[in-house]
C-alpha cells in the first residue's frame, strides 16, 4: 500500500520570519545606509546588516508584526547604536593604554608580522606629530573618528575644501614616512 507522504504545515512563526528574512534581502542597502549614518563605517554597516539577518533568524517573535519594514529597521538601528556604544565602551576602557597594544596587526599569527605591523603604526604615529595640529585634528576626525568633511569643517572653521586639503596632506605624509621606512630597512 503506497502512503503519500504528508508534509506539515509551516508554523505561522516560520512563514512570518521567512516573510521578515526576504523583506530584508529586498532592503538590504537602506538597511546598510541606517547602520552607516550611526557607525560611520561601511564595514561596520555591512557586519550590522549581516547581524540584522542573524537576530530576524533566532529572535522569538511571539506577535504578528503588522509593520515589517519598520521592525527590520529598528532591529538594524537598535544593532548600530549598540555598535557605538561598545565602541565607546572599548575607546574609553583602552584609553590610557599604548596604542599599540590595539594595533591590527595584533592579531597576526606572526610575531614578525605582529612587530613589523606595529612599528609601521609607530611610524605613522610620529608622522602625524610633526603635522600642524589643525591638519592632524581633521585627519584623526575624518579618519578615526569618522566625521563628515563638512562637519569638520564647520567645527574648526575653515571650509570643506580645506578638510579635504588637510587631509589629503595627512595621508600623504604617512604614506611618504612609510615609504622612507621601507627604503631604510636592509633587504
């Protein structure tokens, strides 16, 4: 005697996280530029959005959501804001320490990779020293901290093309210092 084979019914929770999940997909770049306004990062903005994907699979969704495109945005906001204040956490919590210690290359498998990563921090450490403090302050905003030029410019009072200047200058003069680096160190 041949059986068909049932299958079960999908659980109104699956059909709806599935509903979210491709509502997602379809919003996928307002969701990066949501995280980008409050990160100020695209690789931030792009882990965000992966991590918005992973919360709509596992999050318990007891309601019905009558609003998905506003639930999946606030999930991506509420993900970026805490981005920021762990960032600001770590930031202050590591704030007194040698920059070094935080250097990317700190996670090399290399100890030489390791050293010749953080030296090459040194380096442009120093270079930014020797730049006058308005040319260093846009750089670190703009760079770091990830300010707009134009709000920079703002700030310290000189205009956007200014910032730009800046910090076209600032990136010069690492690059130049890390050539010199290079050009001294034996083959």
């Amino acid at each position: 005697m041949h059986q068909a084979s049932q299958t079960a019914p999908i659980p109104k929770d699956q059909f709806q996280r599935q509903a979210l999940l491709t509502i997602a997909k379809s919003q996928e770049g307002k969701l990066r530029r949501v995280a980008h306004s409050i990160v100020k990062c695209p690789h931030l903005a792009d882990d965000i959005v992966q991590d918005t994907y992973a919360k709509l699979l596992t999050a318990q969704i007891d309601t019905e959501v009558t609003t998905p495109s506003a639930f999946i945005t606030r999930i991506a906001r509420n993900m970026a804001i805490d981005k920021v204040r762990q960032i600001t956490f770590e930031r202050t919590l590591f704030a007194d320490s040698d920059p070094t210690d935080l250097c990317p290359a700190g996670n090399a498998d290399c100890p030489e990779a390791r050293l010749s990563g953080c030296q090459a921090l040194r380096v442009i450490e120093n270079a930014l020293k020797e730049l006058p403090p308005h040319v260093r302050t846009a750089f670190y905003r703009h760079r770091v901290d990830g300010f707009a030029q134009n709000v920079i410019a703002k700030d310290i009072g000189v205009s956007k093309a200014s910032v730009c200047a800046y910090i076209h200058q600032a990136d010069q003069r690492c690059r130049q210092a890390l050539h010199n680096v290079e050009l001294t160190r034996p083959a």
